[in-house]
C-alpha cells in the first residue's frame, strides 16, 4: 500500500536554489516514513521536488508564471517532520517561504508560513461535515 502526501514549496526570486534542492534532497534520501501499522520503524526517503514553473512549463495562459515554485509526489511521509524540515530550513527570505501539502484521502492542501521563526499553519474552519 502507497500513502501520498502532495507536497508544492513556494520561496521568493531572491531565494538561493541550494536551500530548494537541500530539502528535496532531504525527502529523497532522509526524510523518516509515517508511522504505520505493520511498516517497519525507521524508514527513510519519500520522494522529491522538482521546480514546476519556467517558461514553456505545464501551467496555462498567456504569460510564464512567476513564481519559483517546486512540487512532487511523496509516499508514507510523515507530514510533522516535513514541516519541522521546513521550517529549520535557513530560508532567505523566512516570511516568503510557503508549504503546501495535500495528504491522501484529503480535498484540499493545507499552507504553512515561517512567522517569527516557526512554521504556521494558515487554514480556514473545517467543512460543516468535517466539525465536531
């Protein structure tokens, strides 16, 4: 069985790419699995990133998007550790950086911004079907 977890990473033009391919490489090679019933502990490596915007790329319209925007597919990530990666990230531009991550059997991404120095989650109230 496969968990997908949607993963974009949003950082301002003035962003140097190491930090970009650091944390992709991160996921590829040591970001830890999800914890599972019937998976083994200590699991690592779920996937990578890979810049989506650049003229003649997939998006639409009329003009080239500008945004420096990289995005893939992971399997069993654990979402926390994502995030705390995301935010030790020695970002250039801390207040720039978004997270978005879309996890299996989820409708939409959920956003996460640096603000003084810790990841938070920017997200509306829940659907009416998903309240307590």
């Amino acid at each position: 069985m496969s968990w997908v977890a949607n993963v974009m990473v949003s950082v301002s033009f003035g962003e140097d790419p190491p930090n970009l391919f650091a944390f992709s490489e991160w996921l590829r090679a040591s970001a830890p699995w999800r914890e599972e019933p019937g998976r083994p502990p200590g699991g690592t490596g779920v996937g990578f990133l890979r810049p989506i915007a650049w003229p003649d790329g997939p998006w639409g319209g009329w003009k080239n998007p500008e945004a420096v925007l990289w995005a893939g597919a992971t399997n069993h990530a654990d979402i926390g550790a994502i995030v705390d990666r995301f935010q030790s990230t020695p970002w250039r531009e801390p207040w720039a950086a978004q997270l978005f991550i879309q996890d299996q059997e989820q409708e939409y991404f959920r956003l996460w911004m640096l603000r003084d120095g810790v990841a938070v989650q920017f997200a509306p109230a829940p659907p009416p079907d998903e309240e307590g």
